[in-house]
C-alpha cells in the first residue's frame, strides 16, 4: 500500500493505493492522518479510487480521523470509492459520517456546500 499526501488549496488530498489491511500497510494511512491533524489541514479528501479493500483497521483509522477532524471543526470525504468500500461502509453505519465523491470537482462543491 502507498500513501501520499498532496495539498489542493484547502483541502487535504490523501492518495491511497493497494489493500489498507492491519500491520505495516495501515500504519502508514494513520500516520498520514495523524500528521494532518498536528498540522491543523482538518478538511480530507481521502482518494480511495486504487484501493481494493480495506478492513477494520482501517475503518478504525478513517474513524478515528474523522473524529479528530470533526471536532477541530473539519470534515472528511471519501473519493471514488468502489461499490466494495461503499457497502462495507453501510454495513457499519459509518457511510453518513463520510462525504462521497466520484471526482475533486465534486469533492470541492461538497466542502464549500456541505449537506448534513
């Protein structure tokens, strides 16, 4: 799995590729996360678009950003996330904590215009 961090104005672009599963891969995710949080970039696009599947750990970790960003006053958003991620979000009841996206544009109407 790789991560890379990349600024788009306000938001915080999180490019994420491969399998987010326990130990090593995951890690690298929340290290990510956790320095945007020290870093006060509360608003996170968190590009899922070449991750295949994700489990609980990862679910913890996006969880635990979103909780951190939240109450700093920030939002997190998940972008073009397939129909696997999607469901398991649904099946956790975490899907409507997350803003979804299929492109940045979208992404960036949905900051600007947050529905709740």
């Amino acid at each position: 799995m790789q991560v890379k961090v990349k600024p788009e104005g306000e938001l915080a672009v999180v490019e994420v590729s491969g399998r987010i599963v326990e130990g090593p891969p995951a890690d690298d995710l929340e290290k990510a996360l956790r320095a945007l949080i020290r870093d006060k970039r509360i608003r996170t696009v968190v590009d899922v678009s070449k991750v295949s599947w994700f489990d609980s750990t990862a679910i913890g970790i996006l969880i635990s950003h979103y909780v951190s960003s939240t109450k700093l006053g920030g939002r997190v958003l998940l972008l073009k996330a397939n129909d696997k991620i999607k469901t398991l979000m649904r099946i956790v009841r975490l899907y409507d904590r997350f803003g979804w996206a299929d492109d940045m544009n979208e992404a960036r109407l949905w900051f600007e215009h947050p529905v709740d």
